[in-house]
C-alpha cells in the first residue's frame, strides 16, 4: 500500500482528500502545515507527498527549502497544489520530480496525478528515470 502525506491547511480540503485517497486504497497521513509535514515526512516516509502552497506559518515555498536541505526525504516527489498561484512561483517549486495540482480538483484529477507520480517512481527504480510532471 503506497503512502501518502497530504499538507493542508483547510481542514475539509485535507480530511476530504485523505478519505478519497484511502477508498482508492491508499494509506494517508496528514499534517496542518509545512512544519508539520516535514516532521511527519522524516518519521513516515510517504511516497509521495502532496502540499499545499499557500499556508500560514511553513508555506509549500519554505517546505520545499527544508525537503530539499533533508538526504532523507529529498528524493519524495511533491505534488503542489494551490488554488491560484503564479506561473513563476510554479516554476520555481517545480522541478523533474514534482508536479502542480490546481485546486478544486476532482477525484479523477487527483488520481491521475497520483498514479503518474508512483509510475514514474517505479520506473525511477527500474529504469533510472527521474518523475516529472505531466501537468
């Protein structure tokens, strides 16, 4: 069973997210802020990890700046989402391994994402390919 870590600060986004992930099979932990989520990422090595942006306290900017700096847990694919972001803040967040999810999304939208994420994942291992975004 893959793992996921959803960031969130919205309580009805990030509990509504976490019940689609795990009706589709998924287990799923869930943090309040990018603080949070970069404890709980070291602990439970999700993988993949999806965050939101705009947050207060540790925003998806600054999570990123820890992830990044952490030889544990750099190499987890983050999916960002955010429900209106600049294109620049976009591209700077978004590199080869992690993809952008615009908020609302539907579960169909949600999914795919996933899913292509621990398919590039799986073919990172086997075939030393490196996840990229596909949105």
């Amino acid at each position: 069973m893959n793992k996921i870590l959803i960031i969130e600060d919205s309580i009805e986004i990030r509990e509504n997210t976490a019940e689609i992930l795990e009706l589709n099979g998924f287990h799923v932990c869930t943090a309040e802020n990018g603080s949070a989520g970069y404890n709980l990422a070291k602990n439970y090595m999700p993988d993949i990890i999806l965050c939101d942006i705009m947050m207060p306290e540790t925003d998806g900017r600054e999570f990123l700046r820890l992830v990044k700096a952490d030889n544990i847990i750099n190499q987890t694919p983050i999916i960002f989402f955010s429900a209106g972001t600049s294109q620049d803040l976009q591209k700077e967040l978004i590199d080869t391994k992690n993809a952008y999810l615009k908020k609302p999304f539907s579960e169909f939208e949600l999914l795919l994402v996933i899913n292509n994420g621990l398919n590039k994942i799986k073919n990172h291992s086997n075939h030393n390919h490196t996840f990229s975004t596909d949105h």
